[in-house]
C-alpha cells in the first residue's frame, strides 16, 4: 500500500477511504498486503484529481463509477452496430 499511494501521491488513509467507498478492491499477498492492479491505480489517480478539485471522496467514486459504466455501455453499444464477419 506504501508504494502505491507514494507512486500517486496520495496517503495510505486516501486508498483505504477508496476501499471503503467500494471503488477499489485490493487483492491481498500471502503476507497479508495490498495489491494493486494497473486499473484500480488508475481509478485512484482519478479519484485524487477529482478530490484535488474539490470534490468529496464519496462522491469522487460515484461519478467514477458512472464514468465506468459509461464507458462500457459505449464499447457495447460500439460492438453491436459493427457489422458482423462474413
């Protein structure tokens, strides 16, 4: 956990916030530590611009999450109106 908040500039209380707030959910190591993945980093970055700016942490990760959601329903939406193989 130390190297992941020191890699975003963020303290271990700001990523256990996040875990809290169920947008991220670390897997554990056979010693009981934190492992992060390339995408839930990249959820935490954006989570600490929006904090940055102002925005409450809860609801930093609510608007990630629609983010999220979009951004699948798009690539879904985007694989349906391709026209299939022949």
């Amino acid at each position: 956990m130390g190297s992941a908040a020191e890699m975003l500039g963020v303290t271990p209380t700001f990523l256990r916030a996040l875990g809290a707030a169920k947008l991220i959910e670390p897997l554990r190591s056979s010693g009981g530590h934190r492992r992060y993945s390339r995408y839930q980093l990249r959820l935490a970055a954006r989570a600490r611009e929006l904090v940055d700016q102002g925005t409450p942490v809860e609801a930093a990760c609510r608007i990630i999450i629609l983010e999220d959601q979009l951004a699948e329903a798009l690539r879904i939406n985007q694989a349906r109106e391709r026209p299939a193989a022949p």
